[in-house]
C-alpha cells in the first residue's frame, strides 16, 4: 500500500497541489508563531521587562497564533477531502478486487504524511523568515523590545510539523471513513451519488457549532469599552465558529438561498441559467463546498474590516484604542484574508474540475462548449451571491456584539467602499477560478470523458 501510495503521488501530482499548499500554510503559520514564542521565552529577564506600547509579543503571538492556526486548520481539513474526493474512483476500485478499508486507511494516511513531509522544509523555512519580518515591524513601532532576537532552535519547525501531520491524519480518517466502510460492490456507486440528507449527526454539529458562537459573541458584547482586545478576538473566533456551523448546516442554507437567488439567472438565461439552478440545488453538498470558502473570505475580512473602523471611531470619543491596535488588526486582517483566498481557490478548483464525467454527458446530450461556460458563469455568480449572503449574516452578527462592547450601540461603523472591494475580491476570486477549471474538464472527446477518462 505503501508504494501504490507513493505512485499516486507521483502519477497524479495536480490532485494533491491544493493539499498541499494547505499544509505548506499550516507548517508556515504554526512555525510563525511558535517562533515568536519562543523569541518572548528564550530572552534575557531584562528584555522582557522592556516596556513596550501594545500588550506585548506574547499576548499578540497568542492572539493571532489562535485565530490564524484555526482558520489554517479549516483550510487543510477542506483541502484534504477534496484531494479524497478526486481520487475515490480510484479507491472504490481497491476496494472491488479485494482491498480492506484498513488497507485502504493505510493508502490515504502515507499520502498524506508524504504531502506534509515534502513542504515541511520550505513550510518551516517560510515560517521562521516570517517570523522576523513580523518581529522587525513589531520592533518598529515600538510594540517589542529592541534587543529581542529569533532564537536559532529548530523546536517551533518540528512543532509545527508535528500538528500539521496530525491534523492531516485526523481529517483524512474522517474523510476516507465512507468510501472504506461500505461493501465493495457499493463503492463504486457511491463515488457517483450524493447524499441527499444531511445526517443526524452532522445537523447536531452545527448546531452545537452555532450555540458555541452565540455564547462567544455573548461575551464579545459584555466585554468592557478598556477590554477591545479580548472583545475582538472573541468575536473573531466566534465569526469562525458561525462559519463552521454554515459548512455543517449549510446543504439546507444554500439550497433555499438559490431557490430564491436563481429566479434571476433562470429569467435572464431560461436554458443555461435554469440549468445552473438545477445543477446546485441538486448536488447541495457540492454547493456548499464551494460556498463555505466565499463565506468564510467575506466573513472574515467584513468583521476585520468592520471592527477596526468600529474601534477607530469608539477611540474619538473613548480613547479605547490606538494606532498600534489599529496596525495589529490590519495585519491580522491580511493574514487571515491570504489564507480564505487560498482556500477559496483551492476548493472551486477542486470541485468543478471534477465534474468531467457530467459536463461530457451534457455536451453528449447536444450542449455546447459555449452553453457550458454560460452555464458556470451563472453557477459562478450563485455562488458568489450565497458566499456572500451567508459570511455578511456572520460579520453581522460579530461586528454587532462588537460594536456593543465598544460604543455601547449594536450598530458598527460600516466603511462601506472597503466591504465593496471585499464583495468585487470574491468575485474576483470565483469566477475566473471556476471557469478556468470548466475550461479545462470540459476539454478533450466528450465519449471518453463520459466513460471516466482522465487528464
């Protein structure tokens, strides 16, 4: 299994890219911050008692290690599925002439520990750089001690490698889990069917995933107008978990908010345009992967963007913060930014260029390759509506609690040319990432695509 993993890899490299690119970031981001820590342990008692203007490197490494780390991990998790996904026809196979599901396990887990072994390296090594340039411009502006250094140790690289391989084994267990545990003579079926329900289970995550960002929003909004900091990040985190809460609920939140958003495009292209609404209100699941990206890019960066202006404008009549606070939020705001991007692109990639087999059967049944990008053009702005619509009720409800802590009001500052520019990024981001990957599935003898050929 070892070596029929390994000439995966080899055979198909395209179909672990996104993979790992996501563990490059993960590696990177826990090496970033585990260094910085470091940096705060390992200097003399005299540095750290260095007064300084902002809370000080610990407390920002922590700030922005929690949130950064956590919307990294949701990046790999999502990267992870799809490179199983674009690779279960294969394992269905395995499992027909006589693979167990533990073999099958074993196959996904060596593919996964060789994607992150092969960037740990330039993960760790960008991780490290990273973390001087963050200390040097911490240094400028006076927010960390002059005389403080990043310690030459490599404990924060191995770290980081330590946690990216087990959060790529723990998400490849969980993904792998239905194509193993079926009978054989179902695993072939099952790599062309979608769950019509959203389980059990999963509906009793969201919505613990929901209670659990109420109550940090809760806390966001009774933080005192001294304690911005604690309240920001509250309200951060608990926009994250809102986020979570949206990909495990969301078959049911995306399929009615394009019953309602695809009237348009149906009456604009009565063919392709009805034909765009069906095909996402059919495959929910599907919907909601390229969803939860978008949404999680507006989310993150509308409350970033909302409660630093929100903040500058309680400083007018509160003091209640400054411009170092204002600095660390827009360099937290780009950071996070960077890495919804990457996962935005990853994931449409991902999903629509594994759509060959259905876009050869379409073109077999009469469609053009015209009618086709018509047809992903109109999924593309549904898409990017839904996104858009799902992360705007997030960063309302975050930027609402924050507001509450900060002016005493639940209405934020909203600058609204900025949220502007984030709705034209996202757009920006889907459309030419999703007919990009159309162009290329719909490449090539639509006989032999239909029949499962590959690129």
């Amino acid at each position: 299994m070892t070596l029929l993993a390994l000439a995966q890899l080899r055979r198909r490299p395209a179909a672990f890219a996104g993979l790992a690119v996501a563990l490059f970031l993960l590696v990177a981001t826990t090496t970033l911050f585990g260094s910085l820590f470091a940096t705060e342990a390992t200097a003399p008692d005299a540095v750290r008692r260095t007064a300084v203007a902002g809370p000080g490197l610990m407390v920002i490494a922590g700030a922005f290690g929690e949130i950064a780390v956590l919307v990294a991990f949701f990046v790999v998790v999502n990267a992870v599925g799809f490179a199983l996904r674009r690779q279960h026809r294969e394992l269905a196979l395995l499992r027909t002439i006589a693979a167990t599901p533990r073999q099958v396990r074993r196959l996904v887990r060596v593919q996964i520990a060789a994607t992150a072994l092969a960037v740990a390296a330039p993960g760790a090594l960008a991780g490290t750089s990273a973390s001087r340039l963050f200390l040097d411009a911490l240094r400028r502006r006076g927010m960390a001690a002059p005389d403080l250094r990043v310690p030459l140790t490599p404990l924060p690289a191995l770290v980081a490698v330590t946690i990216t391989l087990a959060v790529g084994l723990a998400a490849s267990a969980v993904a792998v889990r239905r194509i193993s545990r079926i009978a054989p003579a179902a695993a072939l079926t099952a790599t062309a069917t979608e769950q019509g329900r959203t389980g059990v289970p999963r509906l009793l995550a969201g919505i613990c995933a929901a209670v659990g960002g109420g109550l940090l929003l809760r806390l966001a909004a009774t933080r005192p107008a001294g304690e911005l900091d604690k309240a920001g990040q509250a309200a951060l985190l608990g926009s994250l978990v809102l986020l979570v809460a949206v990909g495990l609920t969301g078959p049911l939140a995306a399929r009615a908010l394009v019953a309602v958003l695809g009237a348009p495009a149906r009456a604009l292209m009565p063919g392709t345009g009805w034909l765009a609404d069906a095909q996402l209100r059919g495959y929910a699941r599907r919907l909601t992967s390229a969803v939860v990206p978008v949404a999680l890019l507006v989310g993150l960066s509308a409350t970033m963007m909302i409660m630093t202006r929100t903040a500058e404008h309680a400083a007018g009549t509160t003091g209640a913060t400054s411009a170092t606070d204002v600095w660390l939020r827009q360099a937290e705001l780009a950071l996070l930014t960077s890495f919804a991007a990457v996962s935005t692109i990853n994931t449409l990639i991902a999903v629509t260029g594994e759509r060959h087999g259905e876009f050869a059967l379409l073109r077999l049944v009469g469609a053009t390759r015209r009618q086709l990008l018509r047809m992903l053009t109109a999924e593309a702005a549904l898409t990017t509506a839904v996104g858009v619509l799902l992360g705007s009720a997030v960063a309302a409800l975050s930027t609402s609690a924050f507001s509450t802590a900060a002016t005493g009001s639940p209405l934020p500052s909203v600058p609204a040319e900025a949220c502007a520019w984030i709705v034209t990024g996202a757009a920006v981001l889907t459309f030419p990432a999703t007919l990009g990957a159309g162009l290329r599935a719909i490449r090539g003898p639509a006989a032999e695509r239909a029949g499962g050929g590959r690129d």
